[in-house]
C-alpha cells in the first residue's frame, strides 16, 4: 500500500493553517476507497443522466427519451407492483386501513401477523437485528418447500438487499496480511459488487472465467487453475457464485453445481451463492439451489461444506429493488463464527422493517384457497412469461447481426453478447476502454444506456456489453433495432 | 495484528479432509470484526430476549413484562406514529388509493410528489444512489429554513439511516499504517456504533472525556489533550460530536460549538456532527447546528472547515426507525473526494425508498396552510412535551436516591446517571464488569432491560447506565422505582 506525500503534510503540520489545503483530500483518503469500481453505476450512467436533464430542459437530441438498459431495475421500466404485495404494504404503513372493505382478507391478516411481530406493533420500530423472527420462520419454510431439506430459522439473516448481506458475509472471511490474505474466487464476467467489495475490504480478487463457448459454463478444470495459481500468493478461501449468471444469464445444471461443491470441499473453499435470481428461470432451464444439491449430496458434504446462499426482493418476478428487501442462509458455519456474524449486524440496528415484510410476502405469497390467489398468479405468470419471450427475442436479434454473437438467456434479466470491435478502434480514445468507448457513443447517438463488458470482466482482447431484457417487449424490440444498427454502423466507421 | 494458528493450518492443509475443521472459524475470521462491540444490543439484550420467551410460555418470574428501557426506539415503546406520514407511506406504497377520499388532498398532494421522482413512478424501483434528487433539494431548503445559510442538494446523500452515513463517512477517511493510521476522536461516554465501526475498520480510537461534573460539557483542554496524546502514536484527523448528546443527554451551546470548529480549524480535523436528536431539546435548551455555528463564524471558517453532518428519521418526534431513513450534508468536502463518495455509495445502489420517502415529510411536514397541519401539530407538539417532561421526572426521582446521581436530561431521550457501586462489588463476578453485572441482576429481578455504562466508556472507577425515557409517563414512573429499590437493595447487599 503505496503512502502518499498528503500523509506527511497533514501529520506534520500540525497547527498549520488549513487553508493550504483539506484535511481529507484524494492524495491521503482511504486507497481501498479509491481502487472501488462500480460500472453499473458508473461515468455512462452519470452521462444518460446529464442527457435526461438536458432533455427535459428542451435540447435537441438525435432522441426523446433515454432508455436505461444499464441496471436490472424491473420497476423503473414500467413493470407494476404485485397488487397483493402492496396491499400489505399500504395496510402495514397505515395500520386504520385494515377497517377497510376495498382490502382483501388475506392481505389484512397478512399484515396483521407481520405488525404483530413487530415492536409495538409498528413497522417504525426496530426490529431483531437478526430480522423479525417470524418472518425468518417464514423464509425457512419456503426455503424447505423449494429444496425438500430442513432450514433453520436461527440460519436466516435478513439483509439491506442481498447486497449488504454479501458485505457481510465476505467481511467475516477477509483476514491475513500478505501472501496469507484471504483470496476470494469470482467468476469472470461478474457483478461488480463482488469486485468493489474486495476491493473496499482489502481481499484479494481471484478471478475464474466462464466458459463463453458453451454457453458460459463453469468448467472445473478453470477453477483448479485459478486456485492452484491463487496459492502463490494468497489464501483461497472462497468460492462466489452466481446462479442464474449476472451478467451473463447462464443457469447451471445440478451436475455442475455437483461438481463444485465437490471442489470446494476439496480445496477447503467457503461457498457464497448468489441466488437472486432463482425464479427468473427460462426455456427448459431448471433453478437447483446449492442448498438443496448440497444436501442431495450426502452427510459428507452437507454436514460439512460452508454456503452462504442469498435472496432478494429486487429481481424474479416482483422487481422491487427499491424496499431493499434480502436475506442470506448460513449452513455449517462455526457457532463462534455466526455469534460474531449476529454481533456484526446488530452494530447497524437491523434491515430496513418495510423491506423485511415484503420479503416476508415473497416467501408467503397468496395460497390456493385465498381470495387473492388468481390475481397474484395471473399477474406473477404474466411478468416471467413476458420475460422468457424476451430472452427469446433478444438472442434471436442480436444473433442475426454481423459482429455480434449472443449467448441464450437461460436466466436473470440480461444478456451480455460479445462484439467484435475493429482494430482500429482498439486505441481510438485515450486511455478509455473500447467497448466503453463504444457504449458512450451509442448513448449519445441512440439515447440506449448500456454498460461496457470492462465494467464485468471479459477475457483479454474480447468485448462485451450487458443489457437488461427488461424494457417493455415493443420497447425492446426499437432498442434491439437500433443497437443493431448502432453496430452495423459503428464497424463501418472503423474498418474504412 | 496478531496472526492465530489457524491461519497456517488452513493455508497448508489444501487438501486436507474439511472434517478437520471449518474453513473459517473464529481464529482465522476477520480479527477486526471480533473487536466490534456493541453493547446497546450485547449480552443483556440477548438474555431479555429469552426471559420474554420464557414469560410467554409461562414461566414464573418476579415481573410480568420486560421492560426494554436499552434502546431508542419510540413506537416500541408505545409511541404513536405521525398520521400523515403513514398516510403518505400508505398511498405511495399502494398508489390506486390516491382515489380514496379517506386521504387528506395534501397527503396525496405529497404522494403523487415523490412517485412522480421514483423510476416508473414506483418506491419499489431503485433511486439515484445519492438519492431522490427532489427529496435531497427539500432536504436543502429544510437545512436552510433550519439555519439561515444556503445549502447545496447536491451536497446532500440520502441514507440507510444515520448509521450507515457515518460509516461511510468514517471509511473515506481511514488510511496509513501504524504510527500514520488515521485516528478518529470520539467522546467517552460515546454512542458504540462509533467504536464498533473504528474497530471494524481498524482506525485508532482516541478518547476525549465529556466532564460529568459540569453536565458532560465539551472542554477544549481535554480535546487539547486526547489529540496532543494521539500525535504520539497515530494521525488523528477526525472528531466526532453527538449532539444532543447520547448517551449523555446534554445539548451544547453555540459558545462551545464554536471553540469545536476553532479547535477543529487549528488541529485540522474533519469534523463529524451527529445531531440525531435535533428536535429533542427540553427546558429552555436550544439546539444549535455545527452548520449554522460554521457559517456564522464568516468565510475564515465556513469555507475551510470540513464538516459532515448527520440527521436520522429513527428519533426526534417521529421516532420512525424502522424505515431506516437519514442523511448527511457535507461541507467543505474535497470535489475529488466527493465523487469517491458518490462512487462508493453506488455499490449499495441505493438506500431504502420507503425511508426517503419518509425522510422527505420529515423535512417538509405539512404547512399552516395544508389540511393536515393542525393534527400534525398537536401530534408532534404532545410527543415533545411528554418527553420534556419525562426527562424532568426521571432526573428528579433518580437524584433522591442515595448513590444515583443524575445530570438534567437536556435533550436526547436518554439519562446516563452514575451509580456509587460498593467496593465488594467490584470484584464479584470473573471477569464481569461491576457496572455490568449490576444491569444482569436488574433485568433477573425486575425485568428492566439497560444498558450497563461500560458499554458506553466512562472514566476509570466510575459507573453508570443508560436508561431511555421513552416509556409511557405512567410506566416511566414505575420503572424508576423499581430501579431506586432495587439501587438501595442491591448496594445494602454488598454493603454487608
């Protein structure tokens, strides 16, 4: 860790005046801080913002509108709330509704139950750092119902999004100085949660890369190179996975996931899987937990590997990432081990209370013999139907284009094709990646807001981008459109 | 940084049979996280949480309830919600409503406001990772009607909660190793999730003492002397203020505030203010902002003194803590430095919207000229005055006990009164604090849940508790003297 000069200046002067400069300045600032990257969000998001003002304030663009293909944000692209969800919602934030007849029943003893568990029977007050024990029951019995294996409630930490849960869960493991600092292995391409929190905590990023050609698979034979490799000069000691991919939309088959946790009980690897996606399953993909093959596996393995598996509210087929709503499963980690994790949380008080109830509808939605059963379902089957079309769709575009070659979207919300980009643009802007290069230009020419495959990861010398299937499907079919062209347009400009 | 054992072990042992040992266990996890302590939800909280369970299924005890007098949170207590702000919430979480003649024109009026910002007009979508912009400028014009000097929106970063901004916050500003580590200045007694996270991120805490003698005020020769002290063995560049004080209840005068920033200016400190409880002053107190103070003091000061300060949905008279909604503006702060903020705070992409939401009737409430004024007035005008007058009560009852002594509870909602412990007593239990074992054997016989003072700091030799005063007067009062009772027993016990 380099020191900078500020780090003397502001030691030694010490009743210096401040205005030569600020106590905390670029130079002397927290380096982990600074080596965070976040494309997602990152300079093309910031741009299509600037655009989306200079729009509204009248100025004159090749486009009306920006379209914001970057983030997988269901709800922002016009998707509607699931009714019953925010029925419970309503009545939990205002407790004088449930005198109301316009409300369904099961969505008033719904909130009942949930504003009885609740301090004061208020989802104001805080809650169990843990989560409210109710609805950690409650995320046990769906998690016994979807894998045919028992969950401990006592194993169910509610989170700020999966997000924060994933934080915490790495912090736990991030230890050692120098060649004995933990590595943490992570698919490339990945979310760049994964490799802004490693960053953040100071961990060593270990990077396996899937398997492009067939269909991003995740091969073993990479990941023994990658570990063998990490040896030299770190301490692996976790495996992250993300099933459904982001960005890469694979789903993997149960043989697979057989096999890497077979891998990670022989390379004594902590195993962290990513499973927000798990009901944004398409074509004749199936969605197998780690949990459940874990256990399928045997007492050898599942009284003995470590998983973390992670859900959320943000995706599947209710998209509402803006309640901040998630939880992770802990099995087999040390009970010295998981009292310091309750100890952790509880320094942040506990998740947001109005999140933790809508995960609490995700894993207890309407049932069969309720009054809002057939909505719930109708409107649950129209948005993954509409999904599935999409993934279809887009594959099927993108794989008609010269230079561009698309992978199937088997699952999540996103697709990530590869382009070819002509040499010539390889070093056309200085300094700037060409695939961000690329994304840049067709959001100023376009208006489509993208995110480069550098934000990701992607093999040395190819070029990606992801984009979400997520705007409404005629929508989706003029971004297709125009993308295609964009590129058809883009390598002619290059190779004259 | 000590390294364990079993770090070696888990390095050597590739391939070793995981039935040996977990991957990650208490001497291999990360050694910063087991220095966290947070005492407002530690061991006796725990232990209150299984004397509940116990009453319920229907063990006898001396008490029928437990009475949780360890935590801030209002509507736990019995607290009631502010109507408009639920009324809000509600129609926002369920927007078919907005037809609904039940709601006031000027709850809807708020409502179509803040969806019409949300992405697909939704609090289910993600925000701006900074925050809903419209939310930061009423954020902006509540700063500026609170101080008379401008604020700048773009200056404002919505939250999860105070906390969450204060970590981060704190994590820009943690760098160096060894001698050069930044050291955070924090008051003793301090409110733990300053401890926990300068532990979690291995900064150096340095301690400056309030003065119990004269109603914990802040004196600049104690600062003067925690900061020269600090010099010695790593850089202090921070100093963190709680005011209103937690857990000590005394609010600052401008006066002092100003010798804050003249200190802060000479040393070249970031200054950190928590003013959580700026609603919460009683008698004829006044709360000042570090804000206000700094930009009264002229341009010397206002426009160098880096200042970054903290406000929360959790207390005031709202008490609204399990929306998890807060902000903090930032003054002075290095525009290189700033867009690190931005980046960083986009990982987690955004904080919750419901508590934005929230946060956004908090600072702008309804107006004399809005239906819903008069209700909204008498409700927070009654919640403030209840717990001025708690305050007063619980001062006078706990300083006619011999041996409790209690400073005025001038704002905040808590009283931290030292107690005389015998001498005998503070050797009694291996290992436990005196302070500690005291609270343990309050909550077995009386079913009253504190806070022990070591979980706070306090001087060497002295004892304290933090107790709230949030519970109903009626109860408040029955609270007190069990304490008082149980104060005389408990030191006649050791007296013997």
């Amino acid at each position: 860790m380099p020191l900078s000069p500020g780090y003397n200046m502001s030691q030694h002067v010490v009743n210096g005046d401040s205005s030569c400069g600020k106590v905390l300045t670029l130079d002397n600032m927290n380096p982990n801080v600074k080596r965070v990257e976040y494309a997602v969000r990152g300079p093309i998001v910031l741009r299509a913002m600037q655009l989306e003002k200079e729009l509204k304030e009248g100025a004159k663009k090749p486009f009306n509108e920006v379209i914001r293909a970057n983030i997988g944000d269901a709800q922002a692209m016009g998707q509607k709330p699931i009714t019953f969800f925010r029925q419970v919602m309503a009545l939990c934030s205002y407790p004088e509704l449930l005198e109301d007849d316009k409300f369904p029943d099961d969505a008033k003893q719904r909130a009942r139950r949930i504003l009885k568990a609740c301090g004061g029977s208020s989802i104001g007050a805080y809650s169990a750092s843990q989560g409210i024990e109710c609805i950690r029951q409650d995320v046990s019995r769906y998690i016994e119902k979807r894998d045919g294996f028992a969950s401990n409630p006592d194993n169910i930490y509610l989170s700020t999004g999966a997000s924060d849960a994933i934080v915490t869960i790495l912090k736990l493991l991030v230890a050692g100085e120098g060649s004995n600092r933990t590595g943490v292995l992570i698919s490339i391409p990945q979310y760049p949660l994964y490799s802004a929190t490693l960053a953040d905590l100071g961990a060593v990023q270990v990077n396996y890369y899937l398997n492009e050609d067939s269909c991003w698979s995740l091969d073993i034979p990479e990941l023994k190179r990658a570990v063998t490799e990490a040896r030299q000069h770190c301490n692996p000691r976790v495996l992250c996975i993300i099933n459904p991919g982001n960005p890469t939309g694979q789903v993997q088959s149960k043989e697979c996931i057989k096999n890497v946790i077979r891998f990670a009980k022989e390379e004594r690897l902590f195993l962290m899987a990513d499973e927000v996606y798990q009901d944004n399953v398409y074509r004749d993909n199936e969605f197998h937990s780690f949990k459940k093959v874990l256990f399928e596996m045997g007492s050898e393995f599942s009284s003995t590997v470590e998983l973390a598996s992670f859900h959320s509210t943000s995706k599947c087929y209710m998209g509402e990432c803006g309640f901040r709503g998630g939880y992770v499963e802990v099995i087999n980690l040390d009970p010295g081990v998981k009292a310091q994790l309750t100890k952790l949380v509880s320094v942040r008080l506990c998740a947001p209370v109005p999140g933790q109830a809508l995960l609490d509808l995700v894993v207890n939605p309407p049932q069969p013999d309720e009054p809002s059963h057939a909505t719930f379902m109708k409107e649950r089957t129209t948005v993954l139907a509409n999904l599935a079309e999409k993934a279809k769709l887009t594959e099927e575009i993108f794989n008609t284009v010269p230079g561009i070659k698309c992978n199937p979207v088997q699952g999540a919300m996103y697709t990530f094709p590869q382009i070819k980009l002509p040499q010539k643009c390889h070093s056309t802007e200085a300094g700037q990646e060409p695939d961000m290069y690329y994304c840049m230009r067709l959001l100023e020419e376009e208006g489509i807001c993208l995110v480069p495959g550098s934000g990701f990861g992607q093999r040395k010398g190819t070029f990606h981008f992801r984009m979400t299937i997520l705007p409404p499907t005629e929508k989706l079919k003029i971004v297709l459109k125009k993308i295609s062209d964009f590129h058809v347009r883009f390598t002619k400009e290059f190779s004259e």
